[in-house]
C-alpha cells in the first residue's frame, strides 16, 4: 500500500503533470511546424530550385554483384536532412519572434504613493529646507 501511495504522490506531483503537458503541446507543435514547413515553405522553393531532389544524390562505393545490392554512400539524404533541419529551425525562430511580438506589452507607469504618504513627503521636504 505504501509503495501505490507514494506512485499516487509522485504521478500528481505538479512537475510530472507539466512535464506531461509540454509533451503533448510539443508534439502537436511538431506537427504544425512540419505542415509549415512542408506546405508553406518547401512547394515553392521547390520551384525555385526546380524541383531538386537531393535524396537520390550518392557515391557508389561498391557495385551490386550478383544478388548483393550496392554499397552506396548517400551523402545526398544527409544534405537534404540538413536542410530540412534549417528550415525547420528557421520557421521556428519566425514563429516564436512573432509570438514574442505579440506578448509584448508597453511599460507600465509606476504606481502613485498614496496621497497621505505624499503629503508626509512635503512636509518632511518643507522642515529640512533653509528658513530664511
């Protein structure tokens, strides 16, 4: 019994609930990032490279002998995996500056002392002056 309530404790504990939470948020995150990048971004830098594939791109290290298939080196699938990494890292930044844009509030004015202690200022400030 000791043990299932101390699992009770833990799994309601707020750090395991939020650390839930931003899981789950990153994930659907993950997902609007990559329709971003994918829908928005690729189709027409697509057309300005026309239509360049770098996934097919690769050295032939060994050619296929027999039943054997080839030893192929795909530098090409890790370029594009590099660049699908700086585009999604670029959406993000542009996504997170306009969020920050938005959050930005203007500067408060300070609050006003209370009218008495403003009053205690003054007369304070008037006994310390000079008397002529």
């Amino acid at each position: 019994m000791k043990l299932l309530t101390e699992f009770k404790e833990f799994a309601v504990k707020g750090n395991v609930v939020d650390l839930a939470v931003g899981v789950i948020i990153g994930a659907a995150f993950g997902k609007i990032v990559s329709s971003f990048v994918g829908d928005v971004i690729m189709p027409p830098l697509g057309l300005l490279t026309g239509g360049v594939d770098f996934k097919d791109l690769g050295w032939v290290l060994k050619p296929a002998v027999g039943t054997n298939p080839p030893v192929i080196l795909k530098y090409g699938a890790f370029l594009q995996s590099v660049f699908d990494f700086l585009l999604i890292a670029l959406a993000i930044f542009m996504m997170i500056q306009l969020i920050n844009r938005l959050r930005h509030k203007a500067p408060q004015a300070a609050p006003e002392a209370p009218r008495q202690e403003v009053l205690l200022a003054e007369i304070r400030d008037a006994l310390r002056a000079p008397r002529p």
